[in-house]
C-alpha cells in the first residue's frame, strides 16, 4: 500500500492518498485544482503495491517508477517521469570524485551548505562541467531531489560528501543562464526545463 501527502508552503494538509516512499520535491509539473505544485512540498514516503521498493535494489530509477505509477492518473506527470527516466543517467559511489581545489579556484566560490542547486549551477556556468539534475541518495539510502555536476564520466558532487546512487538528466547551460537572469536566483529546475520542451495536457 502506498501513502502520499501534500503540504502546501503555509503547512496545511490539502491531499491525502494511502501510500509510503521518502521524497522532498518542491517543483512537480503538476498542478492541483488551481493552484501550481511550484507552490507545494511533495512529501512521499511508499511501500509499494503489494510489494516493498527497495532502493539498494531497484535503484533510484525504480522509485522514479515508482513515482510514476503513484501519478499514472496525471496525464502531466507521467509524461514528466517518462522523460526523466528515458533521458535519465544513473551514476554510482564509483563515479564520484572530490572537486580539485585548482578547480574551484578556477570557478571563484565557496559551495555553500545544503545548496546543491546554487552550487552545481554555479559551477556548470563557470567552467566546462556539465550540470545534472535528478535524486541522489547518500548512505540512508533514502532519495531526495539532488542537483550534481558532471566532468568526463565522473560526478562531482560538492553538496554531499557521502552520495551513493544518482539518476538525473542533464540541463544546458544556456537555460539555467537565462532563468538566472530572469529570477535573479538558483532553484531546482527539473521541472521547469521539462515544461519549456512539453506542452502540458488540460
């Protein structure tokens, strides 16, 4: 059985479907009644239906299956999840590598703590990394959304310094560029870069 809540920004409860999995999502391409999900922290804990989804085997790219499932009902959302998991790349405790300190030097900042967002877009848009956006989980083995870079095959990952598993896709640079100049700030921005390529159905 699965058990899913939404909390809007203020706390209140508004939505509430029997379910369980772990999830901090605060930009679903969703959209309640009328009111955007932008505005919503999506919190999932699953068990799955009839069976438990067990990350360390099914990785993240069966929880995003599972998240999949638990919207099959919102033609958007399973759109989205399709996408991520088609354009998606996974990456392992193996791939990950520390940033140098002659790149960091290069790039002129100090990563800041539980900013991965700022972080990995900052890098991305001063020098050669690219810049991933997906769920990370670190040895909890619990999945939150995550945002990394990526140099070679290797995740450089400055946000967490014990991530696990990774599945995300990447974002060009020329976007997370112009919503900077646009917002004047960083954000997730998953969502966001699905919307500008889809047409939502009503």
């Amino acid at each position: 059985m699965l058990q899913i809540l939404v909390w809007d920004t203020g706390g209140e409860k508004f939505w509430f479907y029997e379910t369980y999995v772990t999830l901090s999502s605060p930009a679903l391409p969703l959209e309640f009644g009328d009111r955007n999900v932008y505005k919503y922290q999506l919190c999932v804990v699953c068990w799955g239906f009839g069976m438990e989804i067990n990350i360390e085997k099914s990785g993240l790219k069966g929880y995003i299956k599972a998240l999949k499932w638990l919207m099959r009902d919102n033609k958007n959302a399973s759109k989205f999840y399709s996408y991520i998991l088609k354009g998606g790349k996974s990456f392992t405790a193996d791939n990950v590598r520390q940033m140098t300190t002659t790149e960091l030097k290069k790039v002129c900042f100090k990563p800041k703590e539980k900013s991965c967002f700022y972080n990995s877009q900052t890098i991305a848009l001063f020098s050669d990394f690219d810049y991933y956006e997906g769920w990370g989980t670190t040895e909890l083995g619990i999945p939150f959304e995550h945002a990394w870079n990526i140099k070679g095959d290797k995740v450089v990952d400055v946000t967490w310094k014990n991530g696990k598993m990774y599945f995300g896709v990447k974002i060009p640079k020329d976007f997370i560029r112009k919503f900077w100049l646009d917002n004047d700030m960083s954000d997730t921005l998953l969502a966001r870069y699905w919307d500008s390529r889809n047409k939502r159905v009503d």
